[in-house]
C-alpha cells in the first residue's frame, strides 16, 4: 500500500478550514484541470458523515469514476472518505486538523492500493504517486487561498 502524508499550516479558524475541506463545490474548483464533478451522492455544499459521493474526471487521459463515502467524521477535528467503487484496489484519505498557535494545521494521510499486482506497485512507483501528491497539494492550495482570504473578509467586516 501506499501512502501520502502532506501537512498544510493555514492561518484561518479550524471550523472554516474543516468546512472548506469536505466542500464539494470547492473541490470540483481545485480539479477543473481534470473536469472532476460529482455526479452523484452529494454533488454541492458540504458532506457529511455516511454521506457519498460519485466523482467523475479524466486522469492520464481516460474518463473514470470514483465514489467514496465519509466513514467517519469528528467536527472540526477529522473526517475521513474511503472508495466505495473506483479505479483503485483500495484508497483511503484521513483528514486531520489541528489548532496550532492560531493557526490550523490541515494533515491529509491519503492510502491507495493500485490493481493488477506487481504492475500497479510498479505504476505506483514510477508514476502514480507522485502524480496523486501533486493533485492533493493543488487542492490543498486552493483551501488555503480560501479559508484565508475568508478570514481575512471576516476580520475586516467585524473592524468596521
């Protein structure tokens, strides 16, 4: 199995950040590069625990999709989505967060097992996880904008 492990250190409230991270319409933001929609399950807004959703998108080239549901949630502090149906032999993203000195810190612990054996550890190897990394990173990037320009509204509303 692999495994993925990013911390992410966003000056913004541990409630905004958990929100903006299991929002749906945010994250079809985040992966307008690979056309991702949810297209069934919960397709806007924020999920919920024993929630699903159904994704669709085009990863290296081919049209695929992916349904995980939330198997469990402890507001604000962690979620986590397992794959129901997909591409993957199995996957896994644990999301953590912490308050850190007035700051969040995002943990994500993503897990995945590729098919098709020694092939798929290869593929995994070379390619894939690298691959998922960086489409977590631009996801997790897009959060931090804007749980931090939120914040930065909200701090400004309350001033005047």
């Amino acid at each position: 199995m692999s495994r993925i492990y990013l911390e992410t250190l966003i000056n913004a409230d541990i409630q905004c950040v958990f929100d903006w991270a299991r929002n749906i319409d945010l994250h079809q933001e985040s992966t307008s590069r690979t056309h991702e929609k949810a297209i069934a399950g919960r397709t806007s807004g924020c999920i919920e625990e024993n929630e699903t959703v159904t994704w669709k998108a085009k990863h290296l080239g081919v049209y695929q999709t992916l349904t995980t549901k939330i198997i469990s949630m402890d507001k604000p502090s962690q979620f986590t989505d397992e794959m129901q149906k997909g591409a993957f032999k199995s996957m896994r993203h644990q999301h953590i967060f912490k308050m850190l000195e007035g700051k969040t810190l995002m943990i994500d612990i993503f897990e995945f097992e590729s098919p098709l054996g020694i092939v798929g550890k290869l593929f995994n190897r070379i390619f894939l996880k690298n691959y998922l990394r960086n489409f977590l990173l631009e996801r997790n990037r897009l959060i931090k904008n804007t749980a931090e320009s939120t914040t930065t509204v909200i701090n400004k509303k309350i001033v005047i």
